[in-house]
C-alpha cells in the first residue's frame, strides 16, 4: 500500500477494503449494477499511459561512472532482469492480475489477491508517479515477507506526498532491503544512472523511498 493520509491502520484498512468486496460482491451477485468498481475509459487511458511511460525506458548509455553504478544498482540483484522498461512493464502486469477503481482510503493503492485498486489520487498523479505506485504494489505480489511493518514511533522522515501524513507509528515501513520501497528505490537509481531524470531529482527520490527501510 502506498499511504496518501493518515488515520485507520493499515490492518483496519483490509478489513475495511473486505467489507467493501463483500458488499460488492453480494451485490454483483444480486444482479445489480456495480460498475463504479471497473476503471472508466478515461482511468484506463491513465494506467495505459503508465504502461507506455514504463515500455519507453530503454536504457543506452550510463550518465554516472562504472564504478558509482557498480557501487549502487540493486536492479538485477532484485528483479533478476537487467533494467530495461519493456522488461519491467511484463514483470507488473505478471504480479497484478486485475485493476479496479476502488475506495482505497487513506492509501493510493492497495494490493489484494492478484488485484490492485487505485484510489483516484492514483490519476492525479505524474506518469513517473503512477509506475512507482504500480511498481511497489507489484511487489507485494511477492509474497507474506513484502509486507510492511510498523514504522517506529521515533521515526523522523517526511511523507512526501503529504506532510499530514506521520509514517511513525504506522504500517508503512519495510524490514526487508527488497520489499516495496527498495525496488522502487532501485528503479529510481537506474532512472537517474541512464538519464531519464537528473540525477539531482533521482537521488532525492530514491533516498526518500529507502528511508522506509529500517535498518538493523
Ligand atoms: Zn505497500
């Protein structure tokens, strides 16, 4: 899940996110329209312009020195591919089978059983944004062990995205270096290494994303 407010847990979120699939289902079930659950046209343009956004990225020549790159790529060691955006497109849409539009609360998106719902901050977002998003929540796809932990309460990072919002205390952290945010962290590397952003841009993002890895 990627946080947009603060308030529920994200433990009460789930069970709140399976109230919600259970009311639609007994209502999809009752043969009665639930359409708000399918992406519009206009959404689904969205995700597929996320999709083009990420196919684009072909790296060609690295912008920093071998050795700095050698020192911090973790692209292959986490997605067994070396970086490459046609690659990376395939290995989401391999871990997400089904997207919806969804009541996702205080989080932009969130991972449930091959699916995810996008809350409709997701299509405000820049298309660098929205592949973050689908990049972290495809790693939850992986497995139990990606699943956040509690943040602790003396935990001193900003949330970005919204000031109000205090991971501390919360489930938006990771214990492991591979979960959610350390493969967006290790997508943003390669984005500045190859130039698709400055390096300026990239470098504030990926350590941004690594801040919720605890360390040991
Ligand atoms: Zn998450």
């Amino acid at each position: 899940m990627v946080d947009s407010k603060p308030n529920f847990d994200s433990f009460s979120r789930i069970w709140f996110l399976s109230l919600i699939i259970f009311i639609f289902q007994f209502i999809q079930t009752n043969a009665i329209s639930a359409d708000e659950f399918k992406l519009s046209s206009s959404q689904q343009k969205k995700l597929d312009e996320t999709f083009k956004f990420i196919d684009k990225l072909e790296p060609k020549k690295l912008k920093i020195d071998k050795s700095t790159y050698q020192k911090f790529s973790k692209f292959e060691d986490y997605y067994k591919f070396h970086f490459s955006g046609k690659k990376l497109s395939k290995w989401i849409r391999n871990r997400i089978q089904k997207f919806s539009f969804g009541e996702t609360g205080d989080f932009i998106a969130m991972y449930q059983e091959e699916e995810v719902f996008l809350g409709k901050i997701f299509f405000t977002l820049s298309p660098l944004e929205r592949a973050l998003v689908l990049i972290h929540e495809a790693r939850h796809a992986d497995g139990k062990q990606f699943a956040h932990v509690i943040c602790p309460d003396s935990f001193e990072f900003l949330n970005p995205r919204d000031w109000k919002i205090f991971p501390a205390g919360k489930k938006g952290c990771d214990s492991l270096a591979e979960g959610s945010y350390g493969v967006t962290a290790a997508f943003l590397f390669e984005m500045g290494a190859y130039g698709f952003m400055s390096q300026t841009e990239a470098g504030l993002r990926y350590n941004s994303e690594l801040s919720r890895v605890l360390r040991k």
